[in-house]
C-alpha cells in the first residue's frame, strides 16, 4: 500500500464532539473535542497530566473506539483499521523499551516499520533506500550499525522517528518526543519537523509537555483538560485565561526575541 492512496490537500483529521470513557472502573478520560486539522499543519496537543493526550492519541490511532461523537482521518473513522487510512501514519510513541539481551542495530530497527507496513511488497535494496533516507533525516547515519540500546536518550528518540518516516507517512504523530532528549537533539527533532511541515506536506502531531520551544513552528495548539479548552493558533489558545483554566493555576510560556524571554501573549486583567 503507497501513500497515493491517502488524500494530501485538505482536512486530513476531523473529530466532532469527540469523547471516550473507559469501562473498568467507569472514567472519562476526554470529552467535546472538535477539532479539524489540515494537510501540513503542525499541532501540538497540550495539557496537565490526565487531560486525555494520550486517549486522543490512541483514537486517532484506531486503538480506541470513541463512545462520544467520532475522528476521521482522511474522511474515515479511525477506527476502521481495515480502510487503509493508517497506512499513512507514521507513530513515534512515548516509552522506549529495549530489551538490552538483543542487540539490534539502529538499522534494523528503522526497517523493522518497512517490513511490518509493506510485508514482501518493497524489494530489499527498496528498504535499505528507506532506512538510509530515513536516518539521514535524523543525523544517525554514522550510527546505523549500532545497537539500538547503546544509544543514548536522545539517538533512540530520533532512531524512533526514522522507523515512523521509512514508510512515507503523510500523519507523523510523535507521543512526548522531546521526552529524555537532550538540547542538541530537541534542536533536530524540531527542525525536522518543521522540515517535514514546510517542505514535505505532513502533518504532524506532536503531544508535549513544554511547548516553549515549539511555539514559533506551530500551526494549532490543542489545550486538553479531559474536556477541550481551546483549540486554535497559539497566541490565541494559550492565553493566560486559557492556561489558568486548563492547568489551575497561572502558567507562563515564554519565547525568544531577540535574545530576551518574553510571555507569548500578554497578561490578561479583569
């Protein structure tokens, strides 16, 4: 399956009062979310711990059904695994678990996406061209031949996005990227994704928990607090009155200008 078959232009993520409760013990975890994301759109989904990033995540993953409203990708559900949509996403999910006893090289992890998406349908020297482009992007080509547990936090994370990029996504959903990445590689995961926006079409979705060094690539910010609180361009989501509401108390994000920190919007008085 190629990524011809996913539309590039227009709403690629649409939800409509979109919630989801979990069963056992009876908990909603998101409730009201309407939201509709463009092709090549950067987003950034934010909020306090238990706002529901993740249950959005996993619905628009397919991996939960919604038992509020509904989310599309590309005009299907997302739900519907079988309609050839998740083809064009690409995950880069939130834990790093390495089984330290296999030492598989970053290369191999990288192809491991091509061979699970594609099966036998791409040749071998079609792989290696993937992971090769793949790593490239990321700056680990040097480091190709390494185990995958010998790199460091932030080398994992980026090995991590070139196994969701060596299948051509049009949707990159990255869960907490920056998490256990140093500065240097923060740096190159927000220029690549920047890249990947400006250049490339994708649309990416990133959930984080600092946004400050986002804030002047984004597109949208979605502000989760189980229920949606905001969702629009960031100097208009992320308002003092916004983040008071979401998080409870007063929160500050602060950008750099002209080599001095200052708040994104100003303070609200009332």
């Amino acid at each position: 399956m190629t990524r011809e078959v996913c539309p590039s232009q227009g709403a690629i993520i649409t939800a409509q009062h979109l919630g989801y409760s979990y069963p056992q013990p009876p908990t909603l975890a998101l409730t009201g979310v309407d939201v509709q994301v463009e092709a090549g759109q950067f987003v950034a989904v934010v909020g306090p711990n238990g706002s529901g990033k993740t249950t959005f995540v996993k619905l628009l993953l397919g991996l939960l059904r919604p038992t509020e409203g509904e989310v599309s990708l590309h005009g299907r559900p997302a739900h519907d695994t079988q309609g050839g949509h998740h083809h064009c996403i690409g995950y880069v999910p939130q834990h790093r678990t390495v089984n330290r006893q296999v030492p598989v090289r970053v290369r191999d992890v990288v192809a491991m996406a091509a061979h699970c998406r594609y099966g036998g349908e791409l040749s071998g020297a079609e792989v290696r061209r993937r992971v090769e482009r793949a790593l490239e992007m990321v700056e680990l080509s040097d480091l190709a031949a390494r185990p995958f547990s010998a790199l460091s936090g932030g080398q994992q994370q980026r090995a991590l996005i070139a196994r969701a990029l060596v299948v051509d996504p049009l949707i990159l959903i990255a869960d907490e990227p920056f998490a256990g990445v140093d500065a240097r590689s923060s740096q190159t995961i927000i220029n690549l994704l920047q890249w990947l926006t400006d250049e490339k079409s994708v649309t990416v979705l990133a959930v984080v928990h600092d946004i400050n060094p986002l804030v002047h690539f984004l597109d949208r910010v979605l502000l989760l607090s189980t229920r949606m609180v905001a969702y629009g361009p960031p100097t208009e989501v992320l308002t003092p009155t916004h983040l008071n509401e979401a998080y409870g108390r007063a929160v500050s994000i602060l950008v750099c200008d002209d080599g001095f920190l200052h708040p994104l919007t100003e303070a609200e008085h009332g």
